[in-house]
C-alpha cells in the first residue's frame, strides 16, 4: 500500500492528538475546508492564521514550505 506525504497540518493535527473535525471547530472552519487544506490546498492568509492559531503555532512555522519536517 502507497501512502501520500502527509503535509504539515495533518503531521501536526494528528500529533497533537485532534481530529479534523476538531480542527475545524477549534479554527471556526469547516471540517471539509480543513481536510482539503490537508490534502494540498493552500488556504488564503486570513485561514492560514486560524488554522496556525488553533495548532497553537505560528503560520510561518506551518505554512513554510521550504523546510521539512
């Protein structure tokens, strides 16, 4: 079985022990808008920063695509 690279919302959420329906209520977004950020796509500054906010991390420490993780 093929598994994809997780991105750094999933790693994080899943780390911290949150499901995405967690996720989503602790940033105010929906649940579905939260899965699709976890599968690839890239939310607007403003989502960035709840999301980031309900991991309790900063946005450039989860949106920075130039490091791993």
């Amino acid at each position: 079985m093929v598994y994809a690279k997780p991105n750094k919302v999933s790693w994080y959420r899943i780390k911290q022990g949150k499901t995405s329906a967690q996720l989503a209520k602790l940033s105010g977004l929906p649940d579905g808008y939260i899965r699709k950020v976890e599968q690839g796509y890239i939310p607007n500054d403003e989502n960035k920063i709840k999301i980031a906010d309900a991991l309790d991390m900063t946005v450039e420490e989860l949106f920075n695509e130039d490091e791993d993780f």
